[in-house]
C-alpha cells in the first residue's frame, strides 16, 4: 500500500467533520504531507507527537517511512520552510538530509485526531484525550461520561502522588507543581491553552470546584499567581504541568493500536516516545 493511501485511510477513519467548531477543510486543516513523497510503499509507520532528529533516527532503524506527527515539523506554525532554506539554516539543513536519505515522509494529525475516533457504541471522541485517558486509566471516572475527558473525577491523593503518577506512566523526568504538594486533588480538568487572560478558566475553578489543573503550558502569571494566593490561603487548588507535547503523546501513543485496523493492511506501526522538552536541575 502506498504512504498516501494509509494516510487516506486514516483521515477516512476519524470523524473528520468539525474541531473545537470549525470545520475540517483543505483549506484550512493543519492535517498535511509536512515532508516527501508519498507515492512511494508504505514499509512501516511510527507515531509520535513531534518527529525530532532522534525520532527520526528510530524511524529509520525501524525501516519506517511514514512518521505520523501531531504537531509541526520545521518549528514554525504552517511549517513554511522557503526561510529556512534561503538563511541556510544549518539544523534545518542536517534534518532535511536525514529525511531524504531515508526517503521519509512526515505527515501531521492534528485536526483528524482531535475530531473524534470510532468508539465500539457509534460514537466518536477526542482520540488525543481518550489516549491520555486510557495511559493513566482513567477512562471509566470521567464525571459525566465520556464527552468530559477533560473533566474526570480520580481516587482521592495529594498533588505530588498524582504528579508521580503522571511521570510514572508516561516515562518522564520531571513535574512542575504550582500550590502545594500535598493538596488533596479529586476532580482534574485539562485545560486547553494557557497564553494569557484566564478569567473564564479562573471562575470554572471556582465554581465547578476544580482542584487541579494538567496544564500543558504554563505563563507565570493570571491563572498560575491564582493557584498560588489559593493554596496560601489553603484551599484546595494546584496546577501540574508535565508539558504540551507529553500531555498529547499518550494520544499518539494510543494511535499506533488502532492503525492497524484504520488502514486494513498489515504494516508495522510502531509508537516512538519523542520525551521530555526539557532535563530537570535542582
């Protein structure tokens, strides 16, 4: 099967129709061949949340051609690469060739993932969510059934239980707490972006009783100098934050099981840990 047929496949395998309310359109997905040729054999398939160098690499020893990413690959939104090529950018220059040694095709599914996956009732939900539901187990305490993955109601534990939890089952190096560490949590809700004004997210806290946030990125201000007064006056509020690209991976993770059945062929998938941003000093 040729790379461009496995990826039709798994667009046709999604919902497919609208994300956060807007419609998937050619025009305006995210959801694009980001590198090579896909009219080309299809000899293997790798997921990931980001197709880093070391990615890469693993692809390759795999005998992979086809990288599955959810976010972009030349770190630019778009992935626009004319300026990138004409200021001879050497990293981008070094990465380009290990594509093309290999003969590697990177292709992101962003939109498709989070537009829904079939679940056996008919239904479809956000496979990014789900994913990072079904890693932590979580997937039977969401509070309201499963059109809440971002909500879920979990046993019971302190901030930094869950927090080891976190790094436990997504092979981590670190966490970041904002509150205290022993905060009593119960009720998690994973919010979408963090870039500034957070007055809505602020009062759903309040008033949903949030006790805890699985931040995938943090500011140092509005909704983190929020959490911090809270615990000072020794309320139960606090903020993980384990970062963007490993809240998500879980979902690509997650991917790599149901390829198989999405394309009806049998190439190898394999999922591809692209880890931690960052290494902790303390």
């Amino acid at each position: 099967m040729k790379i461009n047929q496995v990826i039709s496949k798994i667009m046709a395998y999604h919902k497919g129709d609208y994300i956060l309310g807007q419609k998937i359109t050619e025009e305006t997905t995210r959801d694009i061949v980001l590198y090579g040729n896909t009219d080309q054999e299809c000899t293997g398939i790798v997921t990931t949340v980001f197709a880093s160098v070391d990615v890469i690499r693993k692809a390759r020893d795999l005998g992979a051609n086809l990288i599955i990413v959810h976010e972009a690959l030349f770190w630019n939104h778009g992935d626009h690469q004319e300026w990138l090529l004409e200021s001879k950018n050497e990293t981008f220059l070094a990465k380009k060739k290990l594509l093309d040694d290999n003969q590697i095709v990177v292709w992101r599914n962003h939109d498709y993932v989070h537009s829904g996956i079939p679940m056996p009732d008919g239904s479809y939900v956000d496979g990014i969510f789900y994913g990072f539901a079904k890693e932590m187990g979580w997937e039977t305490y969401t509070s309201d059934g499963r059109s809440s993955l971002l909500t879920t109601e979990i046993p019971e534990c302190t901030a930094e239980e869950l927090a080891q939890e976190l790094m436990c089952k997504m092979n981590l190096e670190g966490a970041r707490i904002i509150g205290d560490v022993n905060t009593r949590v119960r009720k998690v809700r994973i919010p979408f972006h963090i870039s500034g004004d957070a007055n809505e997210l602020i009062q759903e806290m309040e008033e949903e009783n949030i006790d805890v946030l699985l931040a995938m990125e943090l500011v140092d201000f509005s909704i983190s100098e929020y959490v911090r007064d809270s615990s000072m006056l020794n309320r139960n509020k606090a903020i993980i934050s384990v970062g963007h690209f490993n809240m998500e991976e879980p979902g690509m993770k997650f991917m790599s099981t149901y390829i198989p059945d999405a394309i009806e062929e049998d190439i190898p998938c394999h999922f591809v840990q692209s880890g931690d941003m960052y290494h902790y000093v303390k």
